[in-house]
C-alpha cells in the first residue's frame, strides 16, 4: 500500500461535535470513551501543612478511597487541587460518571459550564419541597426574568458599600477602610461606580456569572478581588476632581500606600459572598439553612456532592461549605445525612478558603493533586501521546457512534486501507490509535507548547492542548491537507517561544527563507521544528508526500561552509562575549523563534537604526538647506514610531513607521550582527551592515519625504506656496505682463521694496497694506529659498537655487496663480498669504485715490491743455502782474519755485493713470491687481497740488485786477482790501506747507 497524499479521515463537524475542551461538556459515553489516566498525587495534610507523605494514585483507587472511607462524624471532603487546566475538573467528572447511582445515594453534580447561582441552588434542593425550600425558591425568582444584569451590577455595588460601611474593623489598617468614610465610597461615588463597571472588570464579570453562569468558551470567572481591580488607577482616564471630595481623600490614601492596597484587598473578598448573597435576593444564613434541611430530610440515605469548579458556588460559598462541613453525627446519634463532597480548586484559592473548612476537610479526608509537571527527560513521552492518541481516534469515529456503543472503543484506523504506510511514518499509540498528521515528535513538541510555564516549571494543560492541538489543529489541517499547504507556516509558534522551547538556529532558518519563498518558508521551517524534532532529523519523505509538500533541501540541515561563512554572527560562541552581550544574542534567537523582543533591547536595536537611516540622507535630490537637529527630531521620531520591529510590543495603531523589520531569520542574523557591533566585536558581525545599507537604502525616500512634510517643503506645498508669492508679485507690480520662465521664478522671490517712488499718490490703507505685506513676503520668500536652494551648513545662508526643480514648481503654480482657486499654503506662508489677502482687497481703495487726483487736475487743467504751457502761463502772470501790484513781492520767491519745478511735470503722468482707470473699469481681476500694483502715477498728487496752489493765487491777483477796474469810491476800495487780504492769506498757507 502507498502512503496517502492530502488525505483526511475525519470531518469538521466530527471533530467539533466529539472534542471537548471542558470538563463538563461531553456525555458520560464520550468522556470515558477518551478518558486519558491523570498522574494524581494523593496528599495527607495536616493543618493545612504538607504532612510530607504523598503517594501516587490511580483514578480508580480515588474513586474508591472517596465512597467507601468512614466519615468523619457524617462529612467526608476530597479537595481535588492543581493549576488551571491541569485536569482537576476531569477528575471530578471522571468520579462522578462512575459513581453508581442506587437508591440511598443522591448524587448531585455541579457541572462547570452554564450554570448560574439560581441552577446551582435549584440543584442543591432537586426534588425537596417543604416552606424552607419554596420560599428560597421564591426568592431566587427574582434572578430570572425580574432582574436585569445592569440592575445586578448596580445592587453588587450598592452592597459591598453597604457591607464595608458595617464591617468591624480587626486590624489597624482597616479601621481607615471601614466605615462611612472607607473604602465604600468608591462604591457609592457615579465617578468610580463607572469605572468599576468598565468592560471586563470583576465586578461587571461576577455580575453577569451570578444572573446567567459561565460560557464554554468563556474564560474562567476569577474567585477574589485582586489588587488589580482596585480603582488606583482611574486618574489616567478621569478627571478625579469631578469625584467628591471625600473619596478624593479616600483614594489618594490608597492610591499611595501599597501595604493599605493589600488590606483593602482583604476586606473586599472578606465581604464579597455577603454583598453576591444579598445582591441576588437572599439572606445570609438561605442557603445554609436549606441544605441542612436537606441532609435533615435524608437521614439514613448519603448525600454525594461533586463541585466541578469552587467558582460555581461564589457568592453562597461560605454558606454552602458551613453546611456541608456541619457534624451530622452527634453522640452516636445521626441527625443529618452523611455528604460526601469532592470539589476541584487551584492551589492558590485553596490556601484563600476559611480556615475552619479547610481544617474540617484535610481531617476527613486527604487531597488530591493532579501533578501534570512535564518532566522534559522523555518519561512523559508515552502518556502524553497517548492521551492525545484518544482523542484523535475519537475524532475519526465520530460523537455519534461514540454514543451508541460500549466500551472500548472502536479503533478506527483498523478499517483504514493506509493503514501500515501510515502507522509505520506517523506512529501510533499505546492503544494503536494511529497519530496522523501528526507524529510522535510534533505530537511532543505542541503538547509542550500548550504547556503552561510555572515558577519554571511546565506544566500540562490537557484542556489548551485539547483545544489548540487535536479540536483546533484538525479543523484547520482537514482543509489544509485537501489543498496541499499542510502545516501551516507558524503553527504554535508563540506558544513555543513563550515556553522557551527549543528552535532552530537562526542560521538554519535564513538558508530555509533563501532557498523557499516566504509561505513555503514557514511550512518548512514548521516541518523541520514539529515533524523533524527541531532539525535534529530529517523529515520522513514519506510525512512530506502525504502533506503534498516537496522534499526539503539535504542542505539545509547541513553546514557546506557555503552559507555559514567562518565571520558570521553565529560562530560566536557564550564563552567568547560578555554575558550581556551574550543575552541580547539569545534573546533575539528567541524573538526570531516567535517570542516577544525584550523592551530594551529593541529600543537600543531602533536607535541604532535609526541613527544609521539619518546618515544616509543627503540633500542633493531635492537640493535644499540641510535640516537642523530639532526638524529631523520631530519628523522621524525616536522609538517604533519610525523604526517598527514586528513581536516587539508595539502599540501604534495610528503610526505609520519608515522602517519595519519583519521576525525572520535574516532580521535576526542583522540584529545580531548589529549588537556586536555595538559591543565592539565588528569582525564577528559578518555582512549586517551591507545587510541593514540594502534595508534602509529602500526607506532614503521616505524618511526624506517625512522631513519635506513636516517643513511643508513637499512639492505641493511649495506649488501653493510659490503660487500666492507669484499672486504677491503681481499685487506689488513686480511682474510683466507676459512673464517669460525666468521672470516667474525671479518675480517669486523677489523682495518688493517699501520706498516706492509713487508712495505720494497712493491712499494711505493701501499703502498700510502694501508695507504689512511685504514685511511678511519677506520671511515667505527664505522659507521658499530654504526649500529650493543649497547653503553653507544649517545655520548659513541660501547660495544657489535648484534651477529645474524650481522652475517645475513655478510652471506648476503659474497655472493657480491666475485663477479664482482658493490656496491651500503651507503655515510657513499663511501669515504671507493673509497679509496679500488684504492688499487685493485695497486695489478698489487706490483707484478710487487715484480717480479723485486725475479729477482735481482736469478740474483746471483740461485734457486739450498740456501742463508745461500751463507753466510758461503761469510764468508770464508772476513777470507781468508784479510790475502791476497784482503779485505781492514777498511771495513772488515760492511762486517762482513751484512754478520752477512744475516746469519738470510731464503730461504722460496723468495719461498713463487715466488709461488705467479706462482699462480697469472692464479688466480682469488679476490684470487690474497688477495695474494697481505697478508704479503710476509719480507725479500725479504733486502735479494737483501745484495746480491747486496756482488756482488760489491767480484767483486772488485776478480778484485785485477787478477792482482796481472798478469805481473809485470807497465800496471798489473795501473790496480790493478783502481780494488782497484773501491772496496773502493762501499764500503764506502754501510757503507754510512748502516749509
């Protein structure tokens, strides 16, 4: 027969049906059917103390120790102790599906899964009547239908504060947490209700566990208040001033005083049971009452009581285990049933039980512990895989059959035509329960790695190996092995690396990611762990045909001195470095290997990094000014922000790292290298850094990009930028008409000038603009410099532009500059660009300024009328009419001046601003901005002025001539005394101006 090829011989549906990753879960049938022998250790103690005699012990021979040893006095209890998952709860249900049921036992089982504190009384009380036993159920009425789990978490609250409010205080430590003033006004204050009410908080957990019971699937509800719970730390997420001031006083007392954190601790858990009791409708005192009754009612018959978990009976414990340990027997005399208890509990919590049960209790009987440590020397080999080898074959026989038929249990590998092939490759069981897909040393590698590491110690955890091995590990290779990628790439990975189990040496799994591709990498790299005992054999070709893989290299396994040069990492050996050095080395073979990279070690591997990305940029593309220390500080953070290294803790949901190192062995071998480096062995570190130079040569353009953003120096941002400078340009009237490439880019840094030869004809607002703009413009155009442009280090000034880049940005922003489109500068522009806002907006302000001076001239000086014939006029009426009298000879000096220089007034002054009034009354925006923003206009103001200051003097002397033309009589006299008198007066007002 061949070996068979993607091959499965069970189903899904199978396996989820029949596979029980709890205790409780499977039928009687099914559970006895994969029972697998637990190493159990039976334990004599005495006053709590280990007496020192322990002795192996078989399922059975507990089973039989616990129903036929003499009670004590009526009461018999079996506490069955271990670590989480260890199998305690196995034991218990073990017990109870070989207890035989007769009709003076009454068995009554509380099973670990879906039972809330209403079904655990209801079966505690299965079949009593009587008033004790319909009043509490009455009362447990009340946590059906009649109450919400919000209502249950609020009336928790509302009696822990009520319980620690009564509770006498019994050290001196607790007389500050008892009381009104204790610890009960967290309870009570609506800040810390909430923040004990928080998603996942104890609290909210054992609420929802009293009203509807544990899930399957859910993890286990913890027993006691931690310090954890404690509400020290809600001033990282509230405002703790908006709590009373009395719980403020509270808190910081606590918050600050770990010894009072303990105690507070002990005081919750000392009234927990109180607070559940009452919170679900009864009284202290219910539960015990009825369960004597019980045993009351039953006298002559036994009770036996299995607790699958202690945790199903939080919040009526100290009630129910009063009862249960409560002398039946007294002088001879048998006033309540015997109870035969046996209940599972971790170690830790057992120590925590009261002192008066547990004295009871390791008098009546001794415990016993499921000592599942794996002893790593190969002992536990056979038992493990067998136990495993169970389930597989009840996976391939299917729930159903399983069900309906008697012990033992039908091999399902007999019937199977691969039989031989199979079983010769894969290995079976003790049982002869074949172990495909796995085999006896993936079989012993994943049971280790569901393991659970305790002070050191690995332990067994039959339920997570239940769960991720055979339910989990056959769901997934079913469809897998169908589609030939069986194993998957990092199967159990984490979980080997968190155990510390061996792996691969890093250099074996580069040359494996050298020679396959990142998928098939991982598959090999999976087979070679699990299937090939951690490459100390090769995997059976046999194994790699019926997975559907090909063979695996010979080569990777041995050492050709090929890919293992003699100056690799790896030939570092411990007693060569120091033990630091040494460690970092080992701690990342096992951060390559799936565990997580230690915090300080990765902080020292990001810096180095780093550093070593900020010495590759060089700022020739794009030429700009180099940044400073401060700019590269704040753009490519420190830590995983811009170094991220997958498995090392990191918590960046919004961060978008530069550089990202994937775990992989050829990261790791570059690591390495680069801490020895750091140490000063650089002749060890092989080819790390040309490895490093070949990761961040790809991430230059990045990091280069991170720095541009953050100086806004991004070609969009210097596109915006340039684009209002170019707009600025215009309003200043720095640029031509039809600017050529070379005047764009001259025009964008040009610094406009506040000495503007026209600043006489221009309205003040426009000019107050105009200067506030320019001030601003200024800074904007070395900004823009900088991000164009070399210099002499971070601290020298701009030399040179980058011609080609800089001409693209201007072609680019020539294209909004003219248009309505509103810019979107970057900050370093803003200021800039507000201040030109406001400049456009005076441009109607100055034309208005200018329309009001052309029509003070053309007011006298008519458009036919040129203004040096006006001159020469006026200069024939100063010769003239002084020999008259007209022109007073004091004033003759200032009007001779003016007209002197007027003489030099040029007619094209006021034409040129009366052609740009025309054109702007119908011109586009950007082309009236312009016209407003170019020199107009010089003489303009002085050209009306003199016209005006000639107007008043000539008026005057004409006034004069008048009247000298008139009657002599004393009327023409008067008049000629006012004419003259007004003449003076203007023209000591324009010698005062003038002056």
């Amino acid at each position: 027969m061949a070996i068979q090829t993607k091959f499965a011989c069970w189903t899904p549906h199978a396996v989820t049906a029949t596979i029980p990753t709890e205790a409780a879960t499977p039928s009687d049938r099914v559970l006895l059917a994969t029972h697998s022998p637990l190493r159990i250790v039976r334990r004599r103690m005495a006053s709590g103390a280990d007496s020192g005699f322990d002795q192996s012990i078989t399922e059975q021979e507990v089973l039989d120790e616990f129903l036929e040893s003499p009670t004590a006095n009526g009461v018999l209890v079996a506490s069955v102790i271990g670590e989480s998952g260890t199998g305690k709860s196995h034991l218990v249900r073990w017990i109870g599906a070989n207890i035989a049921r007769t009709p003076t036992r009454h068995v009554i089982y509380l099973q670990k899964t879906e039972t809330s504190l209403k079904d655990v009384i209801e079966k505690l009380l299965v079949d009593q009547h009587g008033p004790e036993f319909d009043e509490l159920r009455n009362r447990l009425s009340y946590l059906g239908s009649g109450i919400s789990l919000s209502e249950m978490e609020q009336r928790l609250l509302g009696e822990l504060a009520e319980a620690l409010r009564t509770l006498e205080p019994d050290t001196p430590a607790s007389k500050v947490l008892v009381g009104d003033n204790g610890l009960r006004l967290f309870f009570l204050d609506p800040l810390f209700r909430d923040h004990l009410l928080r998603e996942g908080s104890f609290i909210k957990r054992r609420a929802r566990f009293s009203l509807f019971g544990r899930d399957q699937n859910e993890p286990e509800v913890p027993l006691q208040f931690t310090a954890a719970e404690l509400p020290v730390d809600i001033g990282d997420y509230q405002d703790i001033n908006r709590a009373a001031e009395a719980t403020q006083k509270v808190f910081r007392r606590v918050a600050s005083n770990p010894s009072l954190q303990s105690e507070a601790v002990r005081l919750l858990n000392k009234v927990l049971d109180t607070a559940v009791t009452k919170a679900a409708n009864l009284n202290v005192g219910d539960v015990s009452s009825a369960f004597k009754k019980l045993r009351e009612n039953l006298v002559g018959h036994e009770i036996i009581l299995l607790i699958e978990d202690i945790a199903l009976i939080q919040g009526v414990r100290r009630d129910l285990l009063d009862a249960i340990v409560e002398v039946g027997v007294i002088q001879g005399e048998e006033r309540l049933a015997s109870v035969r208890t046996m209940l599972a509990v971790t170690t830790g919590y057992y120590q925590a039980l009261p002192d008066t049960f547990r004295t009871r209790a390791e008098g009546s009987s001794p415990t016993y512990v499921v000592d599942m440590q794996l002893k790593g020397d190969g002992s536990d080999d056979q038992m493990l895989v067998d136990f495993v080898g169970r389930y597989l074959n009840a996976a391939r026989v299917g729930r159903e059959e399983l069900e309906g038929s008697s012990l033992p249990v039908r091999n399902a590998c007999l019937s199977c035509e691969y039989r031989a092939d199979c079983h010769a490759t894969f290995g079976v069981s003790g049982q002869e329960y074949g172990l495909y897909p796995y085999n006896r040393a993936a079989l012993n590698r994943a049971i280790n790695a569901c393991g659970d590491l305790v002070n050191h110690d690995l332990i067994f955890n039959p339920r997570r190996v239940l769960s991720r091995v055979v339910r989990d590990g056959l769901n997934d290779a079913h469809a897998r092995l169908l589609e030939g990628d069986y194993p998957p790439p990092a199967f159990l990975r984490e979980e080997s690396a968190k155990n510390g189990l061996p792996a691969l040496p890093i250099y074996i799994k580069e040359k494996i990611e050298k020679e396959y591709g990142s998928e098939q990498s991982g598959r090999v790299e999976t087979l070679l762990t699990f299937w090939g005992n951690v490459g100390r054999s090769a995997v059976d070709g046999n194994i790699l045909k019926a997975f559907g893989q090909p063979d695996i290299s010979g080569s990777i396994l041995v050492d050709t001195g090929e890919d293992e040069p003699s100056n690799e990492v790896e030939v570092v050996g411990p007693s060569d470095i120091p033990a630091s050095v040494q460690r970092n080395l080992d701690d990342i073979d096992s951060w390559v290997s799936g565990k997580p990279l230690v915090q300080s070690l990765a902080q020292d591997l990001r810096s180095i990094v780093r550093d070593a990305l900020l010495l590759r940029l060089e700022w020739f593309d794009p030429i700009i000014k180099e940044p400073d220390a401060q700019t590269i500080n704040a753009a490519i953070r420190k830590g995983a922000h811009s170094v991220s290294i997958e498995g090392a803790n990191e918590n960046l949901p919004k961060a978008s790292p530069i550089v990202r190192f994937s775990r992989d062995a050829r990261t790791g071998v570059m690591f390495r290298g680069l801490v020895l480096i750091k140490a000063g062995y650089w002749h060890r570190s092989g080819d790390a850094l040309s490895r490093l130079d070949a990761e961040l040569t790809r991430c230059v353009p990045e990091a280069k990009s991170r720095i541009l953003a953050y100086l806004e120096f991004d070609e969009p941002s210097l596109v915006q930028a340039s684009a209002s400078l170019i707009r600025g340009a215009v309003a200043c009237g720095l640029l031509p008409d039809k600017p050529s490439d070379l005047e764009l880019m001259n025009a964008s840094l040009a610094n406009a000038s506040v000495d503007r030869p026209d600043r006489s004809s221009r309205a003040d607002a426009w000019l107050r603009a105009y200067d506030a703009y320019v001030d601003e413009r200024r800074k904007a155009i070395d900004r823009l410099l900088r991000a164009v442009g070399p210099a002499q280090g971070s601290s020298g000034s701009v030399h040179a532009v980058d011609v080609d880049r800089f001409l693209r940005i201007v072609r680019k922003a020539c294209k909004i500059a003219f248009s309505d489109e509103t810019l979107s500068v970057p900050s370093w522009c803003s200021h800039a660009d507000r201040k030109l806002g406001n400049l456009i907006q005076f441009a109607g302000v100055q034309l208005d300024h200018w329309r009001a001076l052309v029509e003070r001239i053309r007011s006298q000086l008519p458009a036919q009328d040129s203004i040096r014939e006006s001159v020469n006029a006026l200069n024939d009426v100063v010769r003239i009419g002084k020999d008259l009298g007209y022109v007073r000879a004091q004033s003759i000096p200032l009007v001779v001046e003016k007209n002197e220089v007027a003489g030099n007034f040029e007619d094209k002054t006021i034409r040129e601003v009366e052609k740009i009034l025309e054109i702007s009354e119908n011109s586009e925006k950007w082309v009236r901005i312009g016209n407003v923003g170019k020199i107009w206009g010089v003489q303009l103001k002085d050209i009306a002025d003199y016209l005006d200051f000639s107007s008043q003097w000539v008026d005057a002397g004409l006034g004069y001539a008048e009247v000298e033309s008139a009657a002599d009589d004393s009327t023409v006299h008067d008049r000629l005394k006012d004419v003259i008198r007004v003449w003076e007066v203007l023209v000591k007002e324009a010698e005062a101006n003038e002056r």
